[in-house]
C-alpha cells in the first residue's frame, strides 16, 4: 500500500526567480520502506518534507499521505505524522526539564497516566536522556536537545515518520543511537521513514531506497542497491596470485566475470606472483566469479583487496550529471 502518492508537486517562493523549489516531482513510497532523500543545498528536501507533512501548501500538483488528500487534509496529515526538523530547538522549552517537556508535549499527542510516563521513560532511556531527566534544556548540550526534539516527535507512536537530518550535531554515540532507533522503527513497528541526509554512510546504512533532489527535480529515485548500480561506475577488485610452479599463468579475459569491463596484468613485484585487477560496475557480482577462477586456476591467492562503490560516489556522479531527470 502507497503511504504517499503525489505527483507534479510545484513550489516556488516569492522571490524565487531562478529554479523553484520543487519542480514537477513525482514520488510514491510504500508501507514500510526507509527512504533516503539526498541533495545538495538547496535542492528542494526540506521544502518536500514541509509540503508531505501538512506544512507548506504547494502551489500545484496533488497526491495523498495515509490516504488523506495533500491540498484539502493538511490538517488531518499534521497530526497524523510526526516531523524532527534541524531547527531542533523550535518548541523546546527552556523553563521546563528534559523529562517535564516530554510531560508537557505528552497529551498533545493523546498520551496520558502510566501510559505517558511509560513512553516518556522509554524514550528517555532509548535516546540516551536518562541521566539528563531532570537538567534544563539550556544546560545540555546541542546534540542533546536534538536527542529531545526526536524523543518528542516519537511521543505519538505514528506509523509515518519525517526525519530532517536526525543526526545533526551529535556526537558519536548519539549518532550511534538515534541510527539504531530509526532501524528499530522500522523492523520491528514497522513504521515507515522519510530521512534526509548529507552523511552517505548512514543513507546506505539505513534506506531501502534512494530519492535524489537536484534543482528541486526528482532525478533518480529506486532501490538503494541499484542506485549503487545505475550509473555504471567502475571500481577495482585487485588480486595478488601465487603461480603455480609448473603451470602457464593465462590471463582471463574480462567478459569471464560478471560486472567485468576489463582487466589489467601487472608485471610481478616478487617472482612467481602476478597482480591482477579487475574493472567491474557490481563487484559484487564480479568477485564471487573471480574466486572461482582463481581456485579453479592452480593459484594460489595471496591477497585481495576491493574498492566498494558507495552512495558517496553516487551522490557525487548525480549532481555532476545536471540537466532534466
């Protein structure tokens, strides 16, 4: 089932002469999938974010979230899905301990009695609040009050979730929780996630898919894995083989190997190896084949050694690309 299906959404801001913000986007997500939205600055993420969780109004195009119409149900979209934005300080206040904002924003989303201190102690101690339950907001530190904003926005158990740079200003250990909460979300209460992100690692780490903002335009949006594969990018998988001492090295030819464009054969450092590196669009295909070539050769393999290509690289070829999707 589609939780958001939307299509031609249009935003441009007064003022805006150059692209608008959004500009003709399409985008349907189904019932439990994370998906990743990367960018560049500017690119129109926030501004997509606002518009599917009932904040901004675009100026065209038409769709619905949780089944409720985009232009006439903003209302019923708004308290029905649940937003941490980067401005994590908004609707935090600072008369009020880490534990009594929580109190406060707990009936809001219809939390009450043991039900509302069971989740506000969960979340506490899930988000690594616990020992801050009783500080000021202005005593702890920025990363911590971004740990506040998301325990607030998961007050309400919603089963769709907007994340605008989650791990903004946390540490280490924050980013390790709160990356960890998100995948626990979805496994096992099966909520489903928008993320934005600029940190690659932690897109390929937790989306199952990928939607790329350029210019405010959709420009690729699928599975992460075949993001990873769409844009034919190369990398090495090297090879150090020991010959065997009575054996002729042949060298394989490419098209042996799956994902394989070419290889190339470099002259031995030490006597009796020989270097192979193998060019391949989906080393993943490319290096099981290159194993069994490799046993099934006599050699002997004494190292290997392969460079993964990752949504850092994609990102990158992506936004090089320019022009309409």
């Amino acid at each position: 089932m589609a939780v958001i299906d939307v299509r031609g959404l249009r935003k441009r801001y007064p003022g805006q002469r150059l692209a608008p913000a959004l500009a003709d986007v399409d985008l349907t997500i189904q019932d439990g999938a994370v998906l990743g939205l990367i960018g560049p600055n500017g690119a129109g993420k926030t501004t997509l974010i606002k518009i599917l969780s009932g904040l901004l109004v675009p100026d065209s195009g038409s769709g619905t979230v949780l089944g409720y119409d985009l232009l006439r149900h903003s209302r019923q979209i708004r308290g029905a899905v649940s937003l941490v934005a980067p401005t994590a300080d908004v609707g935090i206040d600072n008369n009020l301990t880490v534990r009594q904002n929580l109190v406060f924003w707990a009936p809001v989303y219809g939390l009450t009695g043991p039900a509302a201190r069971r989740r506000i102690d969960e979340l506490l101690a899930r988000l690594g609040l616990d020992a801050k339950a009783d500080a000021w907001p202005m005593h702890i530190s920025a990363g911590q009050r971004q740990r506040l904003a998301i325990a607030r926005s998961l007050l309400a158990e919603h089963t769709l979730v907007f994340l605008d740079e989650p791990t903004n200003k946390l540490d280490a250990d924050g980013v390790r929780s709160v990356r960890q909460l998100i995948a626990e979300l979805n496994s096992r209460h099966g909520v489903t996630v928008v993320l934005t992100t600029h940190v690659m690692e932690e897109a390929e780490e937790l989306c199952s898919e990928i939607a790329f903002l350029a210019e405010g335009r959709l420009r690729r949006h699928m599975p992460t894995g075949e993001v990873l594969r769409s844009l034919g990018l190369v990398r090495p998988i090297r090879v150090q083989l020991a010959l065997p001492p009575t054996a002729v090295f042949r060298r394989p030819d490419a098209h042996a190997f799956a994902g394989a464009v070419r290889i190339e054969c470099r002259d031995p450092s030490v006597p009796g190896e020989v270097e192979l590196t193998v060019w391949s669009e989906d080393t993943l295909k490319t290096t099981p084949e290159l194993l069994n070539w490799v046993f099934a050769s006599g050699c002997r393999l004494v190292g290997m050694a392969t460079e993964w290509v990752t949504l850092e690289d994609v990102f990158h070829a992506l936004a090089a690309e320019g022009g309409p999707p």
